[in-house]
C-alpha cells in the first residue's frame, strides 16, 4: 500500500495540515517540526504527490517562457538564451516552479496560440522576451488575468502598466560607440536589430548620441538594420563594403557579427587593422579571431530577475521594473585610430 501524508504525520506526531506545510516548505513551521517531517518522510520513502498538490492550491507550479523570434534566432543564439534560462531556472528552483518552453516563430503566431495557453491555465505566469511597439498578444494576456513581465522595455503607451526587466539599451549602444569614437574613429558603422523590436529604437538612439557628443554629424548610410541571424549580418555589410567608408563596426547580436566578420574578410578587411569591432558578449566572441570587445548585458541576470518578479506577482508582493547593469569587455578586435577608414 502507497504511504501518504496521513503516514508521515502519525510518525512524526503533528497534524495531517502540519506535515503537509513542513513538505512544502511553509515559512510558519519551525525548523524543528519541519525536520522531524522531513525525517518521517525519509524513513517511510515518502514522496509528494505534485498534481494532487497542485489541484488542490490551485496553481500548476510552472512558468512560461515565450520567445516570439525567428526560430533560427532562438535556436543559434545559443548562449544568450542558454544564459537567460539558467537566470530563470535560478530563481525558480528554490520556489519549486519549473520552466516551460513556448517557441513561436513571430507574434502573429504568439497571438493564435495565446488564447489556447493562458485560457487552457498551463501555467501560472508568462516571462515573455523581445518586445515589439505591437505586443498585439497583451490583450489576450491581461483577459486571461496571468501575470506576466517582459524581457525587454515595453512599448511607450504600455511603459507604466507592464512589469518588465531590460538593460539601458540607449546607454549600451552610447557605450559602444562612445568607446570607438574616443580611440580616433568618426566612421562608425552601426548594425542595428529589425526596428520592431523596441531595442532597436534604444540602440539607435544610443548611437546618435554618442556621435552628438563628440560632435560628429550623423550619415545615416552607415545606421543599418538586420534580422538577428549570421545570414543577414553578412548581407548588409557585404552590400556596403565599397560603397561607404567605415572605420569601425558596432553590431550587438553575436550572430550578427559572425556574418559582419565573414563578410569584412571576404572583402579583404583585417580587424581590427583595418576595422574595429564591438558586439555584445558570449562564449563566441571569446574564441572569434581575435577575440570580440564586447558588451556583457549579462543575460544571466535578465532572466533571474524576470523570474524574481514574476514569482513575486504570484505571491501577492509588491514589485517593480528592474535595469540590469552592462560592462564593456576590452579584447583585440578593437584598437585606436592610426590609418584611414576602411572602402
């Protein structure tokens, strides 16, 4: 016959309500009683029963983790989101919550499938990455009443009603190319991410600034967008070696800037002798030869203070939006002006 609780609670001489409490970690047992639960629980190969459990609290003990992005992104920027999950899982573990995985190819299809999810009552909650000035899946969202909080800065008119963890991706791409601008460079190529995202709008506004300070006037054939893949990070700069002049390259999506490399050397352009470069960090940029100055927006953190929230939400705490703070990474691939821009 299967040991219950009822089992657990005679052994350890408490009540059925106790025994169950110290088994889910309830902060008004005392560490005493919790114990001499745990001990029953161990001597009479005891195990929860997590569907019962979770009927009977009403909850499912799992948060989801929708990536409306190209599945081609999703899949080969590999550390990012290997980084961001771990973040997640982090936070998770301690509250036994697990992490469910909903991959979608764009929000069109986020959309169709969201009514299916949040009304189906999967999960608790949603952490939801990559942000667009749409959202157009938010209604359906706040319909079904799960919480959610959101990777990355919500659009303008939805900034003070959605929960959200982000970095200053205005001061990020400042940082880049106030770096670049500081060692000589004035022909800055900017390889920005597709403009729906509201990244970047911030990215490219960063960019701007930058330039401003050091009082060098904008040529808007050097600001150029690409999907987040090696792909179309080498068609771009493929197309513009020979038709403008640059001498250093801001692209910061590490699969981006696989294509930019492949597509400089094809052109017979030496970084960083001939051109400087700089993109966010990962495992890759590291071992790229030579090895990438980078900014580490350090998704680790992204996602463990995504989770944060949103288990905060759950437990009925107050809480508030979160800015993860960036560093540069000096490494090879950058170096001060001392020749004429690339052609």
């Amino acid at each position: 016959m299967a040991v219950t609780i009822r089992d657990v609670a005679r052994r350890a001489g408490v009540s059925v309500s106790t025994a169950s409490a110290a088994l889910n970690n309830k902060p008004f047992v005392s560490p005493q009683t919790r114990a001499r639960v745990l001990q029953a629980a161990l001597e009479l190969n005891y195990h929860v029963n997590r569907m019962a459990r979770n009927l009977a609290m009403g909850r499912t003990f799992q948060i989801g983790l929708l990536i409306p992005a190209l599945l081609e992104h999703t899949f080969s920027a590999s550390h990012f989101f290997n980084q961001l999950m771990r973040g997640i899982y982090g936070a998770c573990r301690p509250e036994d919550y697990s992490l469910v995985l909903f991959a979608v190819e764009n929000e069109d299809d986020l959309t169709r499938q969201m009514t299916h999810w949040a009304h189906g009552r999967s999960v608790d909650g949603f952490i939801i990455t990559h942000p667009t000035w749409e959202m157009p899946y938010r209604e359906v969202l706040e319909q079904s009443g799960l919480p959610y909080v959101v990777i990355g800065r919500p659009p303008d008119k939805d900034a003070s009603r959605v929960l959200f963890v982000d970095n200053d991706n205005v001061q990020v791409a400042y940082d880049a190319t106030a770096y670049l601008l500081a060692r000589g460079h004035r022909r800055i190529l900017f390889v920005n991410g597709p403009s729906r995202y509201t990244y970047a709008h911030d990215r490219n506004e960063g960019y701007r600034r930058a330039l401003h300070t050091y009082g060098v006037p904008v040529d808007e054939r050097l600001l150029v967008e690409a999907e987040l893949t090696f792909v179309d990070g080498y068609r771009v700069v493929d197309a513009l070696c020979g038709q403008v002049t640059f001498s250093a390259v801001v692209v910061l999506n590490p699969m981006q800037a696989l294509g930019v490399m492949h597509a400089l050397a094809k052109h017979g352009c030496r970084v960083p002798e001939d051109v400087a470069a700089i993109t966010t960090d990962c495992e890759m940029a590291k071992y790229m030869h030579p090895p990438l100055t980078a900014v580490d927006i350090q998704p680790y953190q992204l996602g463990y203070h995504a989770a944060t929230i949103l288990l905060q939400l759950l437990a009925g705490e107050p809480t508030a939006p979160r800015i993860i703070p960036h560093a540069l990474v000096e490494r090879a691939s950058t170096r001060r002006m001392v020749a004429q821009a690339h052609r």
